[in-house]
C-alpha cells in the first residue's frame, strides 16, 4: 500500500489529537521539528513508535520514512503550521533530533545521540549514553544524568547540569552555569556575564576549563582531591582551601597551586569575579559565593547581553524554513507516514 495511512484522529471539542502507533522496523533515528508548543519523547523498551499530538483543526501531523531516519513535523494546510504539542514514545535505542522555534522540548531514557535546539524555550534532556547538544536561545538547559558528551548552549538562559559523568562543553551568554553532583571527566564551559558554581568530583587524569568575563567561579570539591591549579582574575582576588589552610592570592597575577602532589589540571579565569576552590562543607566560608538562581558577585559584561541574544535571535531565525506556505493535506486523517 502506497502512504500508508497510520494516523487516528480524535475531535475533542475545538482542538483535535493525533495518535499514531507503528513499528519501528529498523529506524535509527528521529527528527521532529515543530514552530511552537512542546516536544516530548522518552524512551520506552518497545520496537514501535508512538505518535501523539495536539493541534489546531488548520494543522495535520506529516510523519515521513527516509531511509534509517523517521521525520515529524506539524505542517497547515494554508500558512504555516500553528502551536503543536508533541509527546512522543520510541525505542531507547534511538537517536533523536528536536528542532523549536517558540518551543520547549524534553528528552528522557533516550539511549542514542540527543540533539535539541530551539529558540524560546528551555530544554531538558534525561539519561543517555550518546552524545548530547543542547541549546537554547532564550530559555533555560537542564542536561542530568547523561553518560557521554554534552554540548550545551544559551544566550539568556541558565545551563544545569546534574549528574554527568562525560566530557562537558557550555557556553553562555548572560546565564549561569551550575553543575550538581557531577563527576565528568573533562570541562570546557565559559559565560559572559554569568556565574559558574561546579559541586562534584575532579577526574585526577581530567583537564578542566571555567571562565567568566563578569561573574565568579566557585569550585566545591571532595576533601583530599588533588589538582594542579591555575588561577586568574584581573580585578578581583582567588582563593582555596583544598591544601589545608586558606590561601588567598591577589587580582592581577594568574597563579599555578598544585594541591594534594597534583592532579586534575584545573584553569579557572575571570575578569570582574571572583574564584574560589573549596572543600565540601566549607564553601560558606567564601562569602557572598553564588547558588543557583542567586544574584552576586559581580555583573561585569551582562549589558552586552542584549545585543548577543538579538544577533543570536537574527542568525537563527535567518537559518530555519518556516515561513508561509501551502503543501497538499491528506484528505483523511492529520497523520501519515510515506516511503
């Protein structure tokens, strides 16, 4: 049967759902790309894939075969397609790719790679041993519990990271970067106008990179953890306690502090913020130290916020398709999947 038709359609009221059900036969990989609403796929221990949506009577769902790749996408059959809300189930296996405009996207038990953008809206992606990228221009970025490499990014948005254990790489233009019960390998992250608060344990054979242009950076480690130290702040001053006793180095000057016989190269960097490597359960000691979510120590470099997010803002919307249209609508039902 040529466009085999999987799709149900449910009219409750105003608004109509979409639920489709078929196998997954050999697919590796999904791709979703919606200009508004939610996305939501978690992983589930069935060969099948599971499509449900909510939508505008004007929008249909499109669910394509091409090759190893399923693609879903909301589409209208005059203009562009409205807001859409997509929850979706697919093997853990699977790789998956999400694509927003206005869209918040969640991924949870997914096994394969996760790749998740959107312009306005946060993101959030659960477990995993595949590869993940994260990025949001506007939003939030919560990324827990993920195995492999994790690329995150956001303009505007505070980066979470809770519980990794891979390479991690974050960047950040006016938010901050908080990492909760991490144990990664290797950290290259950096904001503009953020802060950086790292609570875990250091790889003794890891590299580690934190900068903020106009924040701190506050490292909460183990007691006993051994590193090989850099310390740079040009107006404002480091400290650690990790040796013993607490040491304080003055602005201005970049400071090599090898700790415990050394370890984890450690390079921490900031212009208008403080540093401080701390045991755990002495960080209160620091002051004023940032928590999540909390104001202080400095707001150097947050004014050029602005101008990033709408160069950010101008680039994006620049590279994505969406626009007003007109394709063709199955005369049936809102859901098909074609060869």
């Amino acid at each position: 049967m040529n466009g085999l038709v999987v799709g149900t359609l449910m009219v409750l009221g105003m608004a109509q759902q979409t639920d489709t059900v078929f196998p997954a036969e050999g697919a590796t990989s999904l791709e979703v790309e919606s200009p508004g609403g939610s996305i939501v796929v978690t992983g589930w221990d069935r060969s099948e894939v599971r499509i449900q949506a909510e939508h505008s009577h004007r929008t249909y769902v499109d669910v394509r075969r091409r090759g190893d790749r399923i693609t879903v996408e909301g589409d209208a059959r005059r203009g562009p397609a409205s807001i859409v809300d997509f929850t979706i189930s697919v093997p853990r296996s699977m790789s998956v790719s999400l694509d927003g405009m206005y869209t918040d996207l969640n991924v949870d038990g997914v096994e394969g790679d996760v790749t998740a953008e959107t312009l306005q809206g946060d993101v959030t992606v659960k477990g995993g041993a595949g590869d993940v990228k994260a990025s949001a221009t506007t939003g939030k970025v919560l990324v827990q519990g993920a195995r492999g490499r994790v690329d995150t990014e956001t303009a505007a948005g505070d980066i979470r990271l809770v519980d990794v254990s891979g390479e991690v790489v974050g960047e950040s233009a006016g938010g901050s970067i908080f990492f909760e019960n991490a144990h990664p390998r290797s950290v290259d992250v950096g904001t503009t106008g953020g802060h950086i608060r790292f609570e875990g344990v250091l790889d003794p054979e890891g590299t580690y990179y934190f900068g903020s242009y106009g924040g701190s950076v506050l490292l909460v480690v183990p007691e006993g953890t051994a590193a090989s130290m850099s310390l740079a702040s040009v107006h404002s001053t480091a400290m650690t306690n990790l040796g013993g006793e607490l040491q304080r180095f003055p602005s201005g000057d970049r400071h090599q502090v090898n700790v415990n016989g050394g370890g984890a190269v450690v390079e921490i960097e900031t212009f208008g913020g403080r540093i401080a490597v701390m045991r755990k359960g002495t960080e209160g000691t620091v002051g004023t130290a940032p928590s999540r979510g909390e104001e202080g120590w400095g707001d150097l470099g947050v004014s050029i916020q602005a101008g990033i997010q709408a160069s950010l803002r101008q680039a994006w919307e620049s590279s994505r398709p969406y626009g007003w249209h007109t394709r063709p609508a199955p005369d049936t039902v809102p859901a098909t999947i074609r060869p």
